[in-house]
C-alpha cells in the first residue's frame, strides 16, 4: 500500500492505488465518468494554495489537480500558493491551467485515464478544529472498455458466492422473485 505522495516515484500507476492511497490518507473520495463538456472546464481550472497563521490558529485551503495517463503515470499540475488572500487582498493565480500543463509536457488528451482534483480546506483555533479533504477522480468516458469491464464483472459473479450475487441483484435493482 503507498501514501498518494509516494505514488509520483512509482511505475505503473493504477487507478486501484490511486483511490487506495488517497482513502488511506482519510481522504473522501468520489468517481465520476465525464464527457467533453466537464474535461472542457476541467482544463480550464489551476490549482492554488492559500493559508495564514494568527496567535491563537491557522488556515489553510487550496485545490490541487493531477493527472493519471493511461501508461501508469501521475502528474501534479503546478499551482500557485504565492499569494494570501487571508487580510482581503486578492492575488492573480499564477499557476498553469491543466490545458497548458498538458501541452507543457506533451501529453495528449487520449492518453489520459482520470483527472483528479483535491479540495482542502482546514483551520485551527486554540483547541479545536475544523477541516474538510475531498478528492474528486474525474474518468472520461472514452477512456473506458465497458466491454471489458462488463466481462471482467461477469468473470467475478461467476466465482462468487451466493451472497454476493445476491447483494450484487439487490444493489442493482434486479427483482429476486
């Protein structure tokens, strides 16, 4: 098992070790299959970093974008934490769109596998806390074989017990009468 951080020194980078890694660093984690329309905005977006430090806390939030290619590869796109908004003040994003990173190192469009963007958001203050870590995998949808998978899926029902098959019918919807 590998922390998300170890995973950009590893080869062959799976999707499996990606929400593994990122579950185990008590990340909520959430798949979607996305079509052009969403991969359109999701080239749009730069990440950023924001945080200050008071007496009694601290704060910090940000977004962080990565992108897994289909060789097994994970990329941070580079974000911009130069500035703070903490007394008001506003900052231009210097970072890089997810489009210029991608043209930056050559990576075309079709050899992505998923897109994954982390929210965070924590803050400290005397004794208490409050924090949020969400990381959202973002799939296009021509990245996926349903062919495959749906035999993959039949594969696995067909050495599954009969528990799982039926709590599989049950998740589906599928009538067991």
């Amino acid at each position: 098992m590998y922390r998300f951080d170890e995973l950009f020194y590893k080869t062959n980078v799976t999707l499996r070790d990606v929400i593994e890694a990122l579950k185990d660093d008590d990340w909520k984690v959430r798949t979607y299959q996305v079509g052009k329309e969403k991969i359109r905005k999701i080239l749009t977006m730069k990440g950023w970093r924001d945080g200050y430090s008071w007496s009694d806390g601290t704060r910090a939030e940000g977004v962080k974008i990565y992108v897994l290619t289909k060789q097994g590869k994970l990329y941070e796109v580079p974000y911009d934490d130069s500035g703070s908004t903490g007394s008001g003040d506003q900052w231009d994003n210097e970072g890089m769109t997810v489009a210029e990173y991608l043209k930056e190192r050559s990576i075309q469009l079709e050899a992505i596998k998923a897109f994954i963007v982390k929210d965070f958001s924590y803050c400290t203050w005397e004794y208490q806390a409050d924090e949020h870590y969400n990381a959202n995998i973002y799939i296009p949808k021509e990245s996926l074989d349903i062919a495959k998978i749906r035999r993959r899926i039949e594969d696995v029902l067909r050495k599954s017990s009969g528990e799982k098959i039926i709590a599989t019918a049950v998740f589906l919807g599928v009538k067991l009468d």
